[in-house]
C-alpha cells in the first residue's frame, strides 16, 4: 500500500528508501568543544563595581583607661592656680568696695576682720568652679588641656550629677585634709588609680578620647 501511494504521488520508491532518517526520541549530543552539563559563568564571573567592605563589621571599642597620678596632679595646681586668681581678683574688687564705703584707706591689721568672710568666699568658688565643670563637661580647663575626664565609676562611664559633683568637691578638701593629703597619694596604688574622693563619690578619672 505504501509503495502504490508514492507510485501515485510521482515519487519513486528508491528517493524513499535512501532519504535521510532522524530518530525519534534520541537526545542530540553537544558540541565537542562544550561538555554536557556546562554552564556558562562569564558574566557572573566578572566584577560588576568596586568591592565594598562588608558593613556587618565589628569594630572593637574603645578602652577605658585611668589617668595617671602626676597628669592629675599636674591639672589639680593648674586649677587651683586658676582659682586663686579668680579670687585675687574678686578680692580686689571687695576691698576695693570696703574702702569706698567707709571713704579711707583700711591698714593691713584692719583687714584682718574680713578675714573669715574672704575666706567662705574662696571655699564658694573653689565648690562652685569644680563641681560645675565636672558635672556639666567632666573636664575643668585644666583637665581639658591633660585631656583627662571625671565620670562615674561605672561601664558606660556617665557625667556625674550636680550633687555627685558638689560631694566630689567637697572630698577634696577632705582628701587633703586627710592626713596631710594621704587621700590624693591613695590614687597611686590600685588598677583604676582612685584617690580618697573618688571612691567616697563613686567616680574616678579616665583618660578622654575627645
């Protein structure tokens, strides 16, 4: 039937049986040169920008580290040399206001009755100019030049309070009364280097990485 149907159709039978066959449902094989299975990763390969870092990156903080006796020490004079200049000054205009209200000159041993009110006004400032630089910045002028702060002893290292400040001030004169300044001289032993006022107020100094 199928050599009558080509017969009809014009086409002989040997075109038929010498025409080229495919398989059906036989996989074609790759080139040579590509093996099977092979992806092409060129694109993916080259860089597309610049590197970044990577921005989960931890970085270690930064440590906490007591301030020395003698930068202490060298910023306590400069202070107190700041204050006794204040109170020269405040003194001065005092005296100065003393004299025209009684309208003549007052002698030295006249001066000697004001005494103990020029004296309570130089414990005001002394309390006044620490216990404000300490609780508002942490660093008087002097501490600032050392580059040396006051702040809690605690791990975030916080400002102290006004009143922890006013305390603080106070322990100076404690400190230094205190067998002859035996409580600044306490700040030279142990691993945070804190002198008597500071472990009565729970503070200490640190070295500042402003």
């Amino acid at each position: 039937q199928v050599r009558q149907a080509h017969q009809q159709e014009g086409q002989p039978l040997s075109e038929l049986q010498s025409a080229p066959t495919e398989p059906v449902g036989e996989p074609v094989e790759p080139p040579p040169d590509q093996p099977t299975g092979a992806i092409c990763l060129e694109s993916q390969a080259q860089p597309q920008g610049p590197l970044m870092p990577p921005t989960d990156v931890v970085r270690p903080s930064s440590v906490v580290r007591p301030a020395g006796f003698l930068r202490r020490v060298l910023a306590f004079v400069i202070d107190m040399a700041l204050i006794n200049l204040l109170f020269v000054v405040v003194s001065f205009i005092g005296m100065f206001g003393v004299q025209l209200s009684v309208g003549e000159p007052l002698f030295p041993m006249e001066t000697m009755k004001f005494f103990a009110p020029f004296f309570a006004a130089w414990i005001v400032l002394f309390i006044g100019y620490f216990s404000f630089f300490h609780a508002s910045e942490g660093q008087t002028p002097a501490k600032k030049l050392l580059r040396i702060k006051v702040v809690q002893d605690k791990e975030d290292a916080p400002l102290l309070s006004h009143w922890v400040a006013v305390l603080r001030a106070f322990g100076y004169l404690f400190s230094f009364s205190f067998l002859g300044g035996l409580g600044f001289l306490i700040s030279l032993f142990g691993k945070k280097k804190r002198a008597l006022h500071d472990w009565l107020t729970g503070s200490c100094v640190i070295l500042s990485q402003d």
